[in-house]
C-alpha cells in the first residue's frame, strides 16, 4: 500500500471512523485502540480493496467488524467460557463512563445515546451510522452486509424502541419531580 494513500485514508476518515467507535464503546481509549486496529488492518488489507464500495464504506465496514470482535472478546472474558457472542440479538454493552466527547452533547442527546446503549447490537449499529455518522441507507446497508429493506426495517424498529424509552424516561422523571 502506497504511503500517500494511507495518509489520505486516515485523513479523510479518522474522525468518523473515531467518533463511531467512541459512541459504541463508551471509551476513548478503548476507540483509540481499535482504531489502531482499524487501520492495521486496513494496510493488511488495502490490495485486496476492488472498489466495489467506496472507501468511507470499507473502512466502516472493518470498524464495525473490529468492534464485534472486541465485544465478544469481552464477553468471553467475562462469561470464562466458550459463550456466543450474537451481535444482532444481543447489546453491545460497555460499561464504561461517557467519554468527555460525548458528556459535551446536549442533553437530549446524551439520553438518546444512553438509551441507545439498551438496544440490540443491530439497531445501535444502525442508528449510530444512520444518524451520527451520517451514512446513507446504501451505504449503511453496505458495511453491514445486509439489504436495504433491512437497514430500514431495524431503523424503523430502532427508532420506535428509542422513541418509548424516552418518554419512557421522561415520564418516570416527571413523576420523580412532583
């Protein structure tokens, strides 16, 4: 891989990509790590790229993968056992604080991401590349692998399950405040 390319990779996508791995881990120095990763693989990787998606597409796609592969190695950590990991069924929890980056959002938004930490591992990855990173239904479909009409059959069910923990959240602080 030329060197001028790497550069240009990292340039004009390491803030997305960053960001996207700081809202699903909750740690910086977590997303810190596994951009690390991200882009070792991408230099492993970068020959075989055929430009049948874009790059931005690609490399979302190997953050995601890098980040499922964390998770479930957290949960064979914690679980000491050969456990399953199903990203689509099952949260992608982190445990972790809210990094500063995100405490700096406003609080709607703040709760959304906290709610958000609730939902299946398909939903969250959904919502966090349709909505915070900006990625449209093609391309999100594209680094998941999956078909539109999937993508916007679980942002469909992703923002209805956000929708009622919200006011589900809203309601019980309403009554916590009379």
């Amino acid at each position: 891989m030329d060197d001028s390319i790497f550069l240009r990779l990292y340039e004009d996508y390491h803030h997305d990509v960053f960001n996207f791995l700081t809202y699903l881990t909750r740690n910086r120095d977590i997303a810190e790590d596994l951009m690390h990763e991200v882009y070792v693989r991408v230099l492993k990787s970068y020959e075989s790229f055929e430009g049948k998606s874009s790059e931005k597409t690609w490399l979302f796609a190997i953050a995601k993968n890098v980040s499922i592969d964390y998770f479930r190695k957290q949960a064979i950590v914690k679980k000491h056992t050969n456990f399953h990991f199903d990203w689509e069924t099952q949260q992608l929890e982190s445990t972790e604080q809210l990094p500063e980056q995100l405490v700096e959002l406003d609080e709607e938004t703040q709760i959304v991401l906290e709610e958000l930490y609730q939902c299946t591992g398909d939903q969250k990855m959904v919502i966090l590349m349709r909505f915070f990173q900006d990625l449209s239904i093609a391309e999100t479909a594209e680094v998941l692998g999956w078909t539109e009409a999937k993508v916007k059959t679980t942002q469909h069910r992703a923002v209805k399950v956000l929708k009622e923990k919200v006011v589900a959240r809203s309601v019980g602080k309403g009554r916590l405040d009379e």
